[in-house]
C-alpha cells in the first residue's frame, strides 16, 4: 500500500508543521494554557483562513478532505500540544452534523465551522456512565412542539468555549439500550443550561453540564427520535482516529527530546546515552511509536468501511495507542530524572496529554474487551 502523501497533502502537512515550529513554541502554548479562555481567537481565526477547520467536511458546505487530512492537522496537533477546541467542533461537532443533520442544519452549521465563526461540543459522557456511550440517563420529553431535556454530562471537552453543544439525551428505554438515544443542538446561553468549567490535567478545558428543564424547538434534534447511536459510534471512531494521530505526535516529540537530551547529559564524564541500559530504553520507545503509527494509519484507512471492520479497526487502534503513548512518556520521564515531572519542562506536559488520551473514549482495557466481544 502506497503510504506516499499527494501533493495537496504534502501541502497541508507543510502549512500546520510551519505553524507549530514558528507561531506555536512550548511556552506560547504554555501562556495560552494557563490563559482564561485556555487558548487564542487568534490563532482559531488563522486555522479558518488556512482552510483547516473546513477539513474533513462536506464539499457541499465548504469542506474537503478527507480522514486522510485529519490524521496530517491532528499529528500536527500533537506535535504542538494545540490547546484550541478543533477535535470538539469539527471533528465531533461537525462531524456528528455532517452524519445526521438534515439540509438545513448543515447549511446553517458547517459553513459557519469552516469559516470560524461557530465552534461546538459534544456532551455525551454522564457521571455514571463510564466508557459506555449508550449509558444515558439524560431525559428529552416532548414538550409542546419541541423538547424538555433534564439530566448532567460530564467532561464536555470544549463546552466553556462552544456555541452550540449537541447533548446526547434518552427519548425511550432504559438506563443502557442502544435504541432510544436522540441527538440535541443546543445552543450555550439556552435557559436552564449551566456550566461549571475548569482546566483538565493536560492544559484543556472542559465542563460540567446541567440541563434542568432545557426546552428546544423539533429543529433542535439532529437525526431521527431514538435512533442516533448509528451516528455517535461513527463519529466517535473518527475521533479515536484522530486522538490516534494526536498521540503519534506527542510521542514523536518525546522520543526526539529525550534522544537529544541522553546526548547532552553527562554522568561519569560521558553522555549517558552512551549507557546500554539507556540505548535499549531508546530502542523500546521507538518500536512503540513505530506501532502506534502504522495503528494510527490502519484506523485512519478504515474508517470508510463496514461497521464490524471500522469498529474492529478503531478499538485495536486506541488499546495500541493506550499503551505505546503511556510506555513512551512514562520512559521520557524516567530517562530525565527528577525534572521530567517539572512544569518548567515539555516532557510532564506531553505525558499528561498521552495519559489523557489513554482514557478519552475509553482506555486500553476497555478497548481490549471490546476488540474481543467484536472477534469472538
């Protein structure tokens, strides 16, 4: 298979790669993460003009591209540890309009993605849910002639910053049935929606959201009453693959940080990458990023398959990336001593956000079981 990237994709690669080494340093992103809003309009504003919000959407409504380019902006976004909200508008948020919306709402939504002008979120987690995305206590009853929605999400990545958030919710059957799971748009200011925000371990931001009482119009659902798992389950492999991507990234750094700084430490007057112990150590990351990578590039390939090979394909994927992100910054750590849990030092930020990754739709063991049940 030819891995060998077109033109145009060589292109797009340049661009974000230009980015993140001239406007994107580690202590503007530093700066940006310990901000307010926890990133830049700014820089939001520069993806629009650059086209990279309207990647991986309809050609229709402004977009082009495919998964293929997401994975090029998303390793990108590793690279950069990039703190603005683009895997929550456009690959969850877009994505989940693109996969279910009707004419009218992608008209109105994903143009306005592409342009910069409308960021989103995607509020599907509960306290008690766990990894389960058909776990939804969140309630919609019809009201009038639209909807009430009533019920708490949590760790809504994005949400302090979005305006619109698309709310899982249950329009029929039990607490973990699959049928009965509606999609919402929701705009951010509606009555009785509140938030509490705060900054995750990684530098990102996310938010608790209540809905007490949350009327929306019929426009307001997206896709058919109770039948929306479909569209989530696609959308979110999506999102491991993109997550997947984001991961190679990270580790690409932490392996060629932690090289060049066995090069320059000394201990007993020699580098100590001159220490076999050390060179192995070396030698097992990189075999770990190799792997994570080709995982990164099957998933990525396969998205556009069968729901059995496309599900198959993201599980095996995330479990790999769990486990390569988590040996490659834990060892990063270890290889630089003491200061690598330092704030002052990229090595602990880039590790966190692998830890993250690890448990954000599910960590290696979920991931595990699930590649099982979909093998048996």
């Amino acid at each position: 298979m030819d891995f060998n990237l077109s033109e145009e994709q060589q292109l797009l690669k340049d661009s974000v790669d230009r980015f993140v080494q001239d406007d994107y340093d580690f202590e503007a992103r530093r700066k940006l993460a310990n901000s307010d809003a926890g990133y830049s309009e700014d820089n939001w504003k520069t993806f629009a003009e650059l086209g990279w919000l309207a990647v991986g959407l309809p050609e229709d409504q402004g977009g082009f591209g495919g998964p293929v380019e997401t994975m090029i902006i998303m390793e990108a976004v590793g690279k950069g540890l990039i703190t603005e909200p683009y895997l929550p508008t456009v690959i969850l948020g877009g994505g989940l309009v693109a996969e279910a919306g009707s004419d009218d709402q992608k008209n109105e939504i994903l143009p306005a993605i592409a342009e910069g002008g409308l960021k989103m979120a995607f509020a599907y987690a509960e306290p008690t849910s766990r990894f389960n995305l058909a776990d939804v206590t969140t309630r919609a009853e019809k009201s009038g002639g639209g909807y009430k929605l009533s019920g708490h999400k949590s760790v809504v990545y994005g949400a302090a910053a979005a305006d619109k958030i698309i709310v899982s919710a249950r329009t029929s059957g039990g607490q973990r049935d699959r049928d009965g799971i509606s999609l919402f748009i929701v705009d951010n200011n509606t009555a009785g929606l509140t938030r509490r925000d705060y900054p995750t371990a990684d530098g990102l931001r996310a938010s608790e959201v209540m809905l007490e009482g949350v009327e929306v119009g019929a426009d307001a659902l997206l896709g058919a009453e109770g039948q929306a798992m479909g569209a989530i389950e696609k959308v979110v492999d999506a999102a491991i693959a993109a997550l997947c991507a984001e991961a190679v990234g990270c580790m690409e750094v932490l392996k060629d940080e932690t090289n060049e700084y066995l090069k320059t430490r000394k201990q007993f007057g020699v580098p100590i990458g001159k220490f076999q112990v050390l060179q192995h150590r070396m030698v097992d990351c990189f075999i770990e990023l190799e792997q994570s990578r080709s995982m990164a590039y099957m998933v990525t390939l396969k998205l556009d398959e069968d729901e059995t090979e496309r599900r198959k394909a993201a599980t095996a994927a995330k479990a790999q990336i769990g486990k390569g992100g988590v040996f490659v910054g834990a060892q990063s750590v270890q290889m630089h001593g003491g200061m690598g849990m330092t704030d002052e030092l990229k090595i602990s930020h880039y590790y966190k956000r692998l830890m993250q990754i690890d448990t954000m739709f599910g960590n290696r063991d979920y991931q595990l079981k699930q590649f099982a049940a979909l093998t048996q």
